[in-house]
C-alpha cells in the first residue's frame, strides 16, 4: 500500500487485516517501484495525492514495466470527480475508490483483485 498519510495508512491496514490480508506499506512514493519488483504483492493499493510523485505516475510505471504490470492495482483518493477515475484508470489502475469508502467495500474490492 502507498500512502504518505500516516492514519489513512493505520486505517486501511487495519481493514486490510481485519479482512485477511497481510500488509506492507510504502509512506515515500518513490520507493514504490523498487517495492513492488522486489516483493511481488498480489495487489497494490496508492494513493493518488502523494507529495512527491502523482499516484497515476506510479501506476502507469508499474503498468509499463513486465515485472509488475501483472499486478492489479486499486486507485485510492479523496477525489471523487468523474475525471479522477477515467484519469487512474487510463492510467492502468483497475479499480479506483474514493476515501470515503466504507470498510466492507473496500475489502470487497480487495478480495475481488487479489483472485
């Protein structure tokens, strides 16, 4: 999971837990590549609004590149336009959600890209 806040990263770990999942997280965006190559996750989850790199960035170079562009990836922002997911999703994400998702949805979601 790539998030720069550090509650929504508490937040979501804890329901990613509490669904099943083991989690770890990348705070600093630009590691997020090097990450993913590494551990080879059965998901990514980012953020779009990061401080350093724009998460439809990451997505696209983890889309572009044969050692991750398998993995799914779910979008998560607190943008909620109609923009903002054709943008993550012409991006290479295949799931965007906004922040105001509730617990039961998102692992839904989860579980729904990690099959």
């Amino acid at each position: 999971m790539i998030e720069d806040n550090v509650l929504h990263r508490k937040l979501f770990a804890a329901w990613l837990e509490k669904g099943g999942h083991r989690t770890v997280t990348v705070a600093d965006e630009r590691m997020a590549y090097g990450e993913a190559a590494a551990r080879q996750p059965d998901i990514i989850i980012t953020d779009i609004r990061l401080p350093y790199v724009d998460g439809r960035d990451i997505i696209r170079q983890l889309k572009n590149s044969p050692l991750t562009r398998h993995i799914p990836i779910m979008a998560i922002s607190v943008l909620s336009g109609r923009q903002d997911e054709e943008s993550c999703k012409a991006a290479g994400a295949d799931v965007f959600v906004t922040k105001t998702i509730r617990m039961a949805a998102f692992i839904d979601h989860v579980a729904a890209l990690a099959n």
